[in-house]
C-alpha cells in the first residue's frame, strides 16, 4: 500500500471518530480477503471474534453498524 502511513491510519481513525483498534497489512495479506462484489479490497471491514470467526465482512465503512456487531459479541 504505497502512501499509507501509520499517520494517515491514526488521522482518519480520529477523524471518524473510531475507537477500535485498527492496523496497518505492510505484508499484503489484507489483499488475500476480498469479499464478494467488491471491486477492490477497500475498504474492507472484518470484525473477527474471541475464537477467531470471522462474524462481520462488508466493503462499506459503517462506523453505526460496525459498533452494533461489536457491543453484540462484547455482550456474550
């Protein structure tokens, strides 16, 4: 991902007010999980629980929809 910097990522997570963890993928991997209709792999949002299932994949960033699936894994 050339011209992503980990300021970039920092800027806009705080610009949009996120307060989950996010990361960089400098090795690629990200690229191996494009989901389905998508015309390219962002964004790309996957929400992956405790045991490691996968529970949430979408190619839109809904900040509304992402806390949802969030406080509904964060209360099992």
């Amino acid at each position: 991902m050339t011209g992503v910097t980990d300021d970039l990522v920092r800027d806009f997570a705080e610009h949009n007010g996120v307060t989950f963890p996010v990361m960089r993928d400098p090795s690629g991997t990200y690229g191996q999980y494009d989901s389905v209709g998508s015309s390219a792999p962002f964004p790309l949002d996957v929400i992956v629980d405790q045991d490691g299932i996968v529970r949430y994949v979408d190619t839109r960033f809904e900040p509304d929809v992402l806390q949802e699936v969030i406080d509904g894994l964060l209360a099992r």
